[in-house]
C-alpha cells in the first residue's frame, strides 16, 4: 500500500505535554503521530492494557505464521507436490486456526469489558 502522508505537521508542546502524549499513545498501541492523527481526526482511540496488546500481537504474529505456511503450501500444490500430505496439515492447520479464533474472539470481550 503506497503511503501517500507526504506532508509535515509540527506543533510546539512542554515537555510535560510531549511526555503525556506519548504515554497515552502508548497505551493505545500507536506511534504519536497514529494517536495525534486520530485524535485531532475524531477517530476512534481504544487504550487497552499491556497485556491485552500483548497478547493481541502474539496472536497477530500467529496468524501470520498461517499465512506464511498457507503460501508454501501452495508452491508446494504448484510445484506438483502431494496433495493427500497437503490434506493432512490443512486439517491440523484447521483445528488450530478455529482455537486461534477462539482466543482472539475471548480477547476481543476482554479488550471491550476493560
């Protein structure tokens, strides 16, 4: 995705106010110029706690692995590899993915009930 943010925007803050900023923007996940956009946008800013970000990364990171194993399989169907192996780890890959959602979903409640 083209990144088409090309133009700069400075404002002056105490250092006090810079440190509050960052802090909140850091609880929310975000780099200070993603916070600063959506609060000066009127976006939405959900802060969520530490661990809730933690573990909303790790399964992030997870999915990802998915992913990534789901693309080798297909260079492997492409490359004429043995589709009734593919079968297998698609089906281990299934009950794995179908916990990963599973948690993500318990997460998500945590996240709102916070």
């Amino acid at each position: 995705m083209k990144n088409d943010r090309t133009e700069d925007l400075h404002f002056r803050a105490t250092p006090e106010e810079k440190e509050l900023i960052r802090r909140k923007a850091e609880k929310a996940g975000l780099s200070m110029s993603d916070y600063l956009r959506r609060q000066a946008l009127s976006k939405k800013v959900t802060v969520i706690s530490p661990e809730i970000f933690k573990e909303y990364k790790e399964l992030c990171g997870q999915f990802g692995w998915y992913g990534n194993n789901i693309n080798q399989i297909a260079k492997h169907l492409n490359g004429g590899g043995d589709q009734y192996t593919v079968i297998r780890w698609l089906e281990n890959y299934q009950r794995d993915l179908d916990d990963l959602i599973i948690r993500f979903k318990m997460l998500m409640e945590k996240k709102i009930a916070a």
